[in-house]
C-alpha cells in the first residue's frame, strides 16, 4: 500500500500535490551529461511503459497480423481481423485500467490528483464522463487507427513504400525504433498546439477537455478529427523507409500510452510495488489547459514558454502570463 504522504501532500481541496517536479530528464539539459544521459536511456526510456508497448507490438506482429499475401488486397476479411484485435486491445487495456482504479477503487484516492471521482453530467455525450469516453474511443478512434493500419499494410504489402529488412540494415532498424517516441513527441506536440487555436478547440479539441478530472478511458475520447490528426503520426512510416514493426509500435504506442498519462494518479499498486505513471504534467494541461501540450524527454514546453512543473513558482508564471494576455485582449 501506498504512503503518500512519503510522497506529497494534499491540498486545501484534498487534491494531491506530489513532492516530485515535472521534468524532460537530461538528454537536451546543458551542458551535457554523459553519464546521466546513459542512465536515463536505460533506467528512464528503455525500462519504462516503453517496453510494455514494444512487447505487445512483437505480439501483434507475429500472431495477430495477417500474412503479407493475404494483405496485398483490401478485403472486409483480414481488414475486420485487424479491427476485432484493435478493439480487444484497447478494451483489455483501458478497461483494466478503470475497473482496478476507478469500479474497485483498489487503492481509493492514494496519490489521485483530484480526490473527486467521475460523476453524471449534462456536458458528457449520454451525461456521464465514463459512458462519453468509451464512446468516444470505441466509436470513432479505434476505427481510425485501423484505418491507417490497413492502408499502411497494405501499401508495404504491395511494396508501393520502401520496406526497411532487418537483415539489410540491422542498426538502423534498431535506431529507427528507438527515435519512434521522440517522433511521437514532437508530432503530438504539433497538432496539439494547433487543435488548441480557439476555432479547432471550440469544434473539436474541446469534446477531450470535457474531462477536466481525466481517467483511464479519457486518454482516447476525442472528436473524430482529433483522432485522424492524432493518429497521422503513422503516415511517417508511408515516407521514411521501415518495417510494419515500426509502424505497428508508433500505433500501438499512440493507443496505449494515452492510459497512463490520463489515469488520474500519480502511482499505481500493482502487488507489492508501485508504478509511476509520469501522468502529473498532462494532469496539469487538463487542469489548466494552455501548459503542458506534451511530455517526454523532448523539452518543447520549455522551448516554447508553455512548461508548468508543478510548482509554486510554476503557478506565479502562469497567473502572470494570463494577465497579460487578458489585457492585450
């Protein structure tokens, strides 16, 4: 069971605040630090929710994608295949997410950021947060994501894109794989910063930012443009020479990740350990909507002026930043 109060503290409101600070870890920190760096790779980019993707990626790969031949031509056969794995992974791993943190509430609020709970409400599709966020996922994102699976499989099927062989280029596979996230990183940053100008987030990016207090199945409730935006992070794979794996990881990858950083807490107790889920500076972008647009290694909120890690000072900036921008308004 967690202590947190080992690990911050709660809030006038009963929120939970954690001791730990919003950070991209050392790989573009100055000057350089070779050895923090090589820790990190392995402790931080290697060992982490990472792995977890790539291993269901090597599944899917070799025992639940159809064979090259078969995918040479688009037939509702193997395209429905694709989709009921879609569907059955997405399901699995959102629903065991929110039945274990928020239908068993096996370790009540310990480290929840916000102590409330999803409740009924008018502004939710079916006036409820849980029901509008299955929809929403269900419906319309994992249709979308196949949709770019299929075509993706079916051009390399066809050799209509370059397809990158293991055997010709072992090192660049093994690198190509590893800057996939960093990819992932930068696109996100993109077309979120761009779905948050006021007339896409008024039509499209607001249906996510409904779900001011995130759970698990909040990761991927969006409008169907969103998710089209979202997942074209795959389309990279039509141009740059690589392998279905590549493509199936930064898929994958898009479908999962989102759990963890929209669970609502800070750690999760899985048997005797717990597991960080890195979620408190997404849980900030939601909270207060113009920080935080994405996080990982790549420090682009830094960059452009829109990081809030967390703390008191973080809080003072941002008061300031809106002051400003209400009187230039």
């Amino acid at each position: 069971m967690i202590d947190e109060t080992q690990l911050g503290v709660r809030d006038a409101k009963g929120n939970w605040v954690p001791d730990r600070r919003n950070d991209f870890g050392p790989l573009f920190a100055w000057p350089t630090r070779p050895l923090a760096i090589a820790k990190w790779f392995v402790t931080g980019y290697l060992f982490s929710w990472q792995l977890l993707y790539f291993g269901v990626t090597l599944a899917v790969w070799f025992w639940a994608t159809p064979d090259v031949a078969t995918m040479t031509s688009l037939r509702p056969g193997w395209i429905g295949l694709v989709l009921l794995r879609n569907l059955t992974i997405v399901v699995v791993w959102y629903g065991v997410w929110h039945l274990v943190l928020y239908v068993r509430r096996s370790q009540d609020t310990r480290t929840k950021y916000n102590a409330k709970w999803p409740r009924a409400s008018s502004r939710f599709t079916f006036g409820h947060q849980t029901k509008d966020n299955v929809f929403w996922s269900l419906a319309s994102g994992v249709p979308i994501m196949t949709a770019f699976e299929v075509i993706g499989l079916w051009l390399f099927a066809n050799g209509s894109i370059p397809w990158l062989r293991w055997a010709d280029h072992p090192v660049w596979f093994v690198v190509l794989m590893l800057l996939i996230p960093i990819w992932r990183e930068f696109h996100f940053y993109a077309i979120h910063r761009l779905i948050h100008v006021p007339a896409l987030y008024k039509r499209v990016h607001a249906l996510h930012h409904r779900n001011v207090n995130p759970g698990p199945w909040s990761g991927l409730a969006m409008h169907p443009f969103e998710h089209l935006a979202y997942f074209s992070a795959m389309a990279i794979h039509w141009i740059v020479p690589s392998h279905p794996l590549h493509m199936l990881f930064t898929e994958l990858h898009l479908a999962m990740a989102p759990v963890p950083g929209h669970a609502g807490f800070d750690e999760v107790e899985v048997g005797g350990a717990t597991l960080s889920t890195h979620g408190y500076a997404h849980y900030l972008h939601h909270k207060y909507f113009e920080v935080n647009y994405s996080d990982g290694a790549v420090p682009l909120d830094r960059w452009f002026g829109s990081f809030h890690a967390g703390s008191p000072d973080a809080m003072d900036r941002l008061r300031a930043r809106r002051a400003v921008a209400a009187v230039e308004t």
